[in-house]
C-alpha cells in the first residue's frame, strides 16, 4: 500500500498510538482526521498538530457515528482509509470487586462494538473508492489474555477475529484488510495502570511501534504484529497454558494484596 496522499480518519486520535499514527502520516504527506470524545484533548492534538483535522466523536453511539459519517464525507470526500484505534482498558478484577452491571461493558462497547459500528457505516464510502483500506488496532492480548484486564483482553480477541472475517468478506473488493496488535507501548492509557498491575511489563516506544507498522502497510503485511506481539501469537499456539500461567502471575500477586 503507498502511504501517501490518502486521506486518513484515526478514531481516538488525541493521544497515544492514535496521536502518533496521525503524527507520522501527516510527515509522508497524508491528509489525516482524527477523532476523540473530549473537545479539550482535540484542541490540544490540534495545537500541536496544525494540519490535523479533527471532529468530535464518541463511537461507543451509533447516533454520533452516523452524525461523523456526514461530515467527514462531505468535507473529506477523497477519504479512503479508515483506522480503528479507539479504545479503553481497565483494571478489573471480578473476584474482589464490585462492579455495576451497566458499566462493566464500557470497553465492549468501545473498542469492539465501536469498530465494527465504524466498518459498516464507513463500507459503502470506502468501496466506491479505487484503492481503500480498513486497519483494526487490536492487541498482543488478543493472543494470550493478561487476567488483570478481562474485559479489555476479550474485546481485542474480537477485534482479531472479526478481522479476520472481515478480511475474507472482502477480499474480492478494493479494499485492504489490515490488523495492527502492539504490544504493551508507553501511552496514557498503559500510564493508567499501578505499579503492581503492570509489573515486569516492559513497554515499547510509541514512534518505534508505529513506524513498525507504517513499514508493515507499505509491504501488505495484513496482520502487524511490532515487539513482542509477534512471540505471544506464536507461544499462544505452542505453549498456550504456560503464557497464560506467565500472564497471570500479577493477579496472583493483586490478589494476595487485597487479602493481607
């Protein structure tokens, strides 16, 4: 794929790997729209990013998925590669901790429900155009689940095989399938987590994940797997219960904290 002279919309673009996608591709001389849920986090993203578009959207509501549609087809009609990067992750342990019945779904809602919403309302757009593209930002824990966040570890497992769906549905058509799972990588939402939530996780650099997979669309590499992405899809198919042992090593240790 040529990575320049697209137009380009990045849902949760304001910080992170969305913000760093957006900044390196706007550098190859793409045309790049990011989205995000806080006007504030947009306006920031913007000062720092002259050439950026942005636009208000929370894609956890069809209604406001629809609104964006409209908008950004309208002024953006050349748009023709969409990347699904939105996401929430939380600590979660269900064992110890109350959590309300409408809430324990947010990251559900976000970053699956959120991305397949966003492939379908942006699909009919996207075919009309002579070369287009889709990528699906997952994660290495769609391999093997690290037991501190669930919820968060189903959803990028989701993401992984609806993309793969995804990918056989519409490989007679114009548009590329990718799928980018990083690693654990140095953003505000890795910084979210404690000390002992994350212990002995050794994240990746932002820059370096992601001219990893700039590198990786430009070869057709489908399925983008940076760091140690790459190790965990491979052990989880040969070793699958001793990395989930691994994996599951800091619940023990949370456990044995909220019990002492």
């Amino acid at each position: 794929m040529k990575m320049d002279t697209n137009t380009i919309l990045i849902t949760g673009g304001t910080s992170g790997i969305g913000f760093e996608l957006a900044t390196q591709l706007l550098q190859l001389g793409n045309t790049v729209i990011i989205t995000g849920r806080d006007q504030s986090k947009l306006d920031l993203a913007k000062r720092k990013l002259p050439n950026v578009h942005t636009f208000q959207c929370d894609v956890s509501d069809p209604k406001e998925i629809s609104d964006l549609f409209e908008k950004v087809t309208s002024q953006f009609p050349e748009l023709n590669f969409l990347i699904n990067n939105a996401g929430v992750m939380r600590a979660l342990n269900l064992h110890t901790k109350e959590v309300d019945l409408e809430d324990i779904n947010s990251e559900i809602v976000i970053n699956l429900s959120g991305s397949i919403r966003m492939v379908k309302q942006f699909l009919s757009h996207l075919k009309a155009k002579k070369s287009a593209a889709i990528m699906n930002v997952s994660s290495g824990l769609a391999f093997v689940p690290y037991p501190v966040s669930p919820v968060y570890c189903a959803t990028k497992a989701g993401v992984h095989s609806f993309t793969q769906s995804l990918r056989m549905q519409l490989k007679d058509t114009n548009i590329k399938v990718f799928e980018l799972a990083p690693p654990a990588v140095q953003t505000p939402l890795l910084e979210a987590f404690d000390g002992d939530e994350i212990k002995g996780v050794k994240p990746m650099d932002a820059g370096k994940m992601v001219k990893y997979a700039i590198k990786g669309l430009e070869k057709d590499r489908f399925e983008i797997l940076p760091g140690q992405s790459s190790l965990l899809k491979f052990m989880s198919r040969f070793a699958p219960q001793f990395m989930l042992n691994q994996m599951s090593k800091t619940v023990g240790n949370m456990l044995t904290q909220s019990k002492s």
